[in-house]
C-alpha cells in the first residue's frame, strides 16, 4: 500500500517516520480530491457557463477546508 518492506516497518521505522508517512499520503489524497472537483468544475462550466459556479469551491467544499469567518 505504502511500498514499504514489512522487516523495515515493524522493526527499525521510528514514529516519526511513520508520522511523516501518514501526512505525506493524507496530503496526496486531499491533491488528488481537489484536481477531481477541477475536473467536475470545468466539466460543469463548459456546458453551463459561469452562470452559477463562479469557482471550484463553489461545487462542493471539503472537510479539510475552513469556512473564513469575517
């Protein structure tokens, strides 16, 4: 899943390593979910037009982004 060798993973990888490994793949999922909404957005547009959807964030927002209070 990871390409990691099993010996290495269970007896000389540090919890930081581990730590760095977990954000590296969290951060690749959250890159490959926002170039997906592109997608979906352009897709949208070109057959809508800027009617609606002025930008990618308007389709559907993540969990991972804040809602900017003012």
């Amino acid at each position: 899943m990871i390409g990691i060798d099993p010996e290495y993973f269970w007896n000389r990888m540090s919890k930081d390593e581990l730590t760095a490994i977990c954000k590296a793949k969290n951060e690749a999922g959250k890159t490959s979910w926002e170039q997906t909404r592109l997608i979906c957005f352009w897709n949208v547009v070109s057959m809508n037009g800027f009617k609606v959807y002025k930008k990618p964030e308007d389709l559907f927002k993540f969990s991972w982004e804040k809602k900017s209070k003012k």
